[in-house]
C-alpha cells in the first residue's frame, strides 16, 4: 500500500508500529549479546569487547525509544536517541563521590560506562543507525503475507 502525496510523481512509503513481540526479542537478543560481548571471556580483542558493548547498549537504548515512541517518523527517533545516548556520554565528565561510587558496581558500568570517550559516541551513533535502517526495512509495508507480521 502506498499512499499518494500532494505531488502525483512522489510517493509515501507507509510504516506499520513494530509487532510487541518482535520488539521484546530486539531488546532481549540485545541485552543477551551486550552481557556476553562484555562479560564471557570469549578472547575477542579488547576494541570488540569495548566497542561491541557500546554499539549494543545505543541499539538497546534505540530499540526502547522506538517502542515508547510507535508513531513518531524513524529519523526523530534516531536523533531523540542520538540526543539521549550522546547525554549519557557526557555525563561521564561529571564527578560526585555518589556518581563515581555507582560507576564502580556492575549495574553503574553497564549503565552509565566509566570514561568519557569521542569514539564511544560514534560506536552509538553508528549503533542507531543500524537499529532504525533495520527499523525502516521491518517496519515498510511490502507485503501483507510478510512472516514478520504473523
């Protein structure tokens, strides 16, 4: 289905809300691939192990904005995550006694990191545009009998 614009020569490609449960497996798959990246030893070099877990964690971010946000156009999403993730990033140059102590637990790694780095906001910015360029692709109508959907 595409619907036609105010110029005739122009089409609208037409974007269904991603299926709940094709949302929860993004998130999960993840989740489950940024926890393993980080903390299997599985001896991948010390920049997949680095990087991976930051690409994972912004396409974790992108895939919960684009959940909580199903009828906003794909490139406000990408950049709402963009904004969101680049602030986190900064928030690394901050220090308190409280923030520097939870940057030390597990759960203050995974969330918020411990350094601030130029190239971890690049690793997100790639990150989230694989998330919504995958995004664009599931969510286009091709064709009703598509297994995504079912």
């Amino acid at each position: 289905m595409i619907e036609a614009t105010a110029n005739s020569t122009s089409v609208k490609r037409l974007l269904r809300p991603r299926p709940l449960a094709l949302t929860l497996f993004l998130m999960v798959a993840t989740v489950t691939a940024g926890l393993t990246i980080r903390l299997v030893p599985l001896g991948l070099p010390p920049v997949v192990v680095k990087y991976g877990g930051s690409v994972l964690w912004a396409l974790l971010i992108y895939w919960i904005i684009s959940a909580l946000l199903p009828s906003s156009r794909l490139l406000a999403v990408a950049f709402i995550t963009a904004a969101l993730t680049a602030t986190i990033e900064l928030i690394k140059l901050h220090h308190s006694p409280a923030l520097d102590a939870f940057r030390l637990t597990l759960p203050g790694i995974l969330l918020l990191g411990r350094f601030f780095s130029l190239w971890d906001i690049l690793a997100y910015l790639l990150a989230i545009s694989i998330g919504a360029l995958s995004d664009k692709r599931v969510r286009s109508i091709k064709s009703e009998g598509s297994w995504i959907w079912k």
